[in-house]
C-alpha cells in the first residue's frame, strides 16, 4: 500500500500469480490500484521488440528532452496500437495520469543524474507521488519507481518477478530518465532487463520493447479469478 497523486493505491510485488486479465483480446497484468480506484495494467508481452523510445539524435541544449514522452516516438506508437486495437473498448479505458520525471538532481564529475536515478539508486526512497511532469494519455508505460515497487532490483535479478516475460528477450522501456554523461547529447533511460534487473545505462535512441499501460475505469466488472487458468475477463456488455 502506499500513496499516489490521487490517494491511497495499492501495488501488485513479487510472484503475483493472480493478476492475470484479459481485456480487448489481449492477456495483462494488475500492476495496481491507483488512487483513484482506477486499475492500471500492463500489456503481458509487446507491440514492438525494438523500438527506440526517442529516436531524434539532434543534440538540443535541453537532453533531458530526449526522455519527455510528449513528443516521443514512444507515445506515437503506443497511441497508434491503441487506436489500432482497442477502439472498440476504449470508453472502458480512462484518462490515466504517468509519470515522466526528468529533473536533473546534481551534477557530479561531468554526470548529470536525474531524480529517478536518486530515488531509485541512491536513497532507496522510491515513491507512487510524481515529483516530475504528470502527462495524461490513455495509454504510456511504467516508470521506474512503480518497476522498483513491483520488484525488480539494481543489478540483480528477480525470473521470479511478475513482470517478466521470457519472450520479450531485448529488455524493456520506462518513461523515467537516469543520467546525461557529458560528452553525449542523449539522456540515458531505465529498462527492464528480461531477467527482472534495471539498467540505467541505455540511450533513449537505442532499441528495446514498448509494453502498453492502461487504467481501467473504477467501474469495471470482471470473472474470473486472475490466475493463468482463469483468468480476469473483463465484462463489456
């Protein structure tokens, strides 16, 4: 349990075998209850295995730019698929609130390292409250806080953590920035590595997975008990 933007929220950890649901013809995982009473899911695999989060490699005075999902090339695929395959169920599908924070911390031998990095790395004092832009969409990633929350650790592995997939075999993108080195002109970002650690250490150009994340509507009724077998299915008529 702990607390969000909109109250008091409740987060799926560890090896969650009862989270399972299955929505617009595809499998997700319960990743949380938000604040709001809103369900937040995650895609149970990827509409793409290779895809930058932001491919634009001009060198701008703002790096930090590089890791806003407005803008993205995330963002414009993700609300392509969601177009592409959820349009008959999207009224079930609410205006979310994620989290993309990238204000730089501190400065220290040429690294500008971002909030994320600190929270996450540094103080262990990961939190659901955005402290960065707050971006509505129907549709976005995980950040790192709700990842770490989740289970997944810094260089250390976790099979066992929900959250993995052992088909998405490239790792996959967060919305959260960690660190600009001095001498490169894009941010670097956290991804999931399929073994349920995170790296901190990939430019937003390079090529990992895009795995969709949606909030359901309070008011949704399912069957269902979660599990692989039997799982969530969502009620839409």
């Amino acid at each position: 349990k702990g607390i969000d933007d909109d109250g008091e929220a409740y987060i799926f950890r560890g090896n969650v075998v009862n989270n399972y649901l299955n929505f617009g013809g595809f499998t997700w995982r319960i990743v949380r209850i938000n604040g709001d009473g809103t369900i937040r899911l995650i895609l149970d695999g990827a509409l793409d295995d290779n895809a930058a989060y932001n491919s634009n490699t001009d060198i701008v005075d703002d790096y930090t730019t590089k890791m806003n999902f407005d803008g993205s090339d995330a963002k414009s695929k993700l609300n392509v698929w969601l177009s592409g395959n959820l349009s008959d169920v999207s009224n079930y599908i609410v205006q979310s609130t994620f989290c993309n924070d990238n204000n730089v911390f501190k400065e220290e031998n040429g690294v500008e390292y971002l909030n994320p990095y600190n929270r996450t790395f540094i103080d262990n004092n990961v939190s659901l409250v955005c402290n960065g832009t707050k971006v509505k969409n129907q549709i976005g990633l995980l950040n790192v806080d709700e990842v770490e929350m989740a289970g997944a650790f810094q260089d250390k592995s976790n099979m066992n953590l929900y959250l993995n997939n052992q088909n998405i075999k490239t790792g996959w993108w967060t919305m959260s920035g960690s660190q600009i080195l001095a001498d490169n002109n894009v941010v670097d970002g956290f991804v999931v590595l399929n073994n349920g650690s995170l790296a901190y250490d990939k430019k937003a150009n390079m090529q990992f997975a895009l795995r969709p994340v949606i909030s359901l509507d309070k008011n949704t009724v399912v069957t269902g008990t979660g599990t692989n077998s039997d799982p969530y299915v969502v009620k839409t008529n």
